[in-house]
C-alpha cells in the first residue's frame, strides 16, 4: 500500500460524509464504509511521505510508502536539490526529530549551481510539497499546518457538492 492511495481513499471520505446529509441516510450501505486500515501504533503517531533521492516530487510522492513514523521523531523533513532553472534533481523526504528540523531554509552552492531547500512540518502527512525558497522552506508546526489543510478542504468540499448536484439533477 503506498501513501499515494492513502490520501485519495482520505480524497474520498468527505464525499461519503456529504452524500449522507444529501441523499437519505437508507440508501447508504454502511458496511461498504471500511475503517482505517492499520490502527495507530501509539498516541500522536503519524506518517510522512518517505523517499531518498528520488529525480523529483511526483516520483517521490508517487513511490512513497505507507508507514508509521517511528516513535522517537515528530515531524516530516523534505530537502529538495534544484539546478539554477528550477529543475529538481534529488528529493528525500523523512520522519525527522526537532533536532534535524533545526537546518531547514535554502542554500546555494555557486560550484555546483544547485540550491538545496530544506523543510519540516508536524502533522499527518504534511510533507506533500517541496520547498523551493525561504518562504516554503520553514519549520511549519501544527497550527499553520491546519489553517492549511483547512482551505483544502473547503475546496474538497466544494468540488464534492458539485459532482453531488450533478448526480442528484
Ligand atoms: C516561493 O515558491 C512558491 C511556490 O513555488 C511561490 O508561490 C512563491 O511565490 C515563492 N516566493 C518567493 C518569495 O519567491
């Protein structure tokens, strides 16, 4: 099971939420509504998008695969190496402790060109993105992190009542 699944099964929950305040509640088969697949190992656990040097962010993401952290780490790192262009050309991502999110930010190395972006967040997945400047590249703990997944969300939620109004017309 890779974490790519993970989130479209997590895509897909909203809708089940929403078809049962739209549609009446006897039309909903109850039992097709799977629980989590692997309970939590111990409180406050959680996963990050794990890869090492993967040629960039999709092949990171798409390969990533589906574990708890373990205990001893708190956050998500990424580190993204990028060419003067742009291009990315190694991206890692891990369950790092406070400790290694301490050397997060950007730096260029004039040799090679390259500029290396580090980043952490707290939070269930969190490390979806990759940083590519000193704005993305930031220690973001639990509170910015929800804000944002707040607006996803809303915008989830705002698609779903389309697809929702298109069935139901
Ligand atoms: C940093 O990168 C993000 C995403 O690529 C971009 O939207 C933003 O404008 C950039 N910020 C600066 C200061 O360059």
């Amino acid at each position: 099971m890779f974490l790519f699944y993970h989130m479209l099964a997590g895509a897909f929950l909203p809708f089940l939420i929403l078809s049962g305040k739209w549609v009446s509640a006897e039309n909903i088969n109850f039992y097709n509504v799977r629980p989590p697949l692997d309970p939590t190992p111990f409180p406050n656990s959680f996963k990050c998008f794990t890869c090492d040097n993967a040629a960039d962010n999709y092949n990171c993401n798409r390969w990533a695969e589906d574990r708890w952290c373990p205990e001893s780490t708190q956050y998500c790192l990424t580190v993204h190496l990028f060419t003067d262009h742009g291009k990315s050309t190694s991206v890692t991502k891990k369950c790092a402790t406070r400790e290694e999110c301490h050397f997060v930010g950007c730096h260029h190395h004039r040799e090679s060109g390259h500029t290396e972006c580090v980043s952490c967040c707290e939070g269930m997945i969190c490390n979806v993105e990759i940083p590519t400047n000193h704005t993305n590249a930031v220690f973001a703990v639990l509170h910015a992190r929800r804000t944002s997944a707040g607006s996803r969300r809303t915008v989830n939620v705002a698609v779903l009542v389309l697809v929702v109004m298109m069935v139901l017309s």
